[in-house]
C-alpha cells in the first residue's frame, strides 16, 4: 500500500485502468474522502441517483501507487466503484 501522507487534497483518484474514479477532498484515517461532485461519477456501476451529491470514500488498502498528481488504484475503475463506501461505513 502507498503511504496515505503522500494522497493531497484535488488528486485524481484513477483505476489500474487508467480511468477516472473520482478527486480527493481529504484522507480520513485509512479511507479516502472523495469530492461531493465525484460521487456517483461517470463510471459504468457507480450507481445514480441518492447516492449522488454527497460524499462517498475509497478503502486506502485499495491505493497501488500515488504518483504526480494521481492516486492510482489496484482495480480497475468499474470494481473499484463497487467498494466505495458511505460515511458510516456502509456500502454505495
């Protein structure tokens, strides 16, 4: 895992894929906080409606690489979606 100190605030968040997952806002303790405007972003299976407008967050265990300005991921962008996570900790 990378270390988490190195993910800042408006990183893109990208899958292994290459595609776009969403933009930090912070890390909060092992999970990233993505952008209330990136949550239900334009990935097939990120899923619509109430689950947009609000801030969803990325398990940390799912970071590969932080490099530049992105935060790349280990699964590509359709599967990491699917582990996007609620405030409390509920699934999207």
């Amino acid at each position: 895992m990378a270390d988490l100190n190195d993910i800042r605030e408006h990183m893109e968040v990208i899958g292994a894929d290459g595609v776009h997952v969403g933009t930090v806002d912070r890390v909060e303790g092992d999970r990233i906080k993505l952008t209330k405007k990136d949550s239900g972003a334009d990935v097939e299976g990120a899923g619509e409606g109430h689950h947009a407008g609000h801030h969803h967050f990325i398990p940390a265990g799912l970071v590969a690489e932080v490099e530049g300005d992105q935060v790349r991921l280990s699964a590509n962008a359709d599967v990491a979606v699917t582990f996007e996570e609620e405030e409390g900790g509920d699934p999207v």
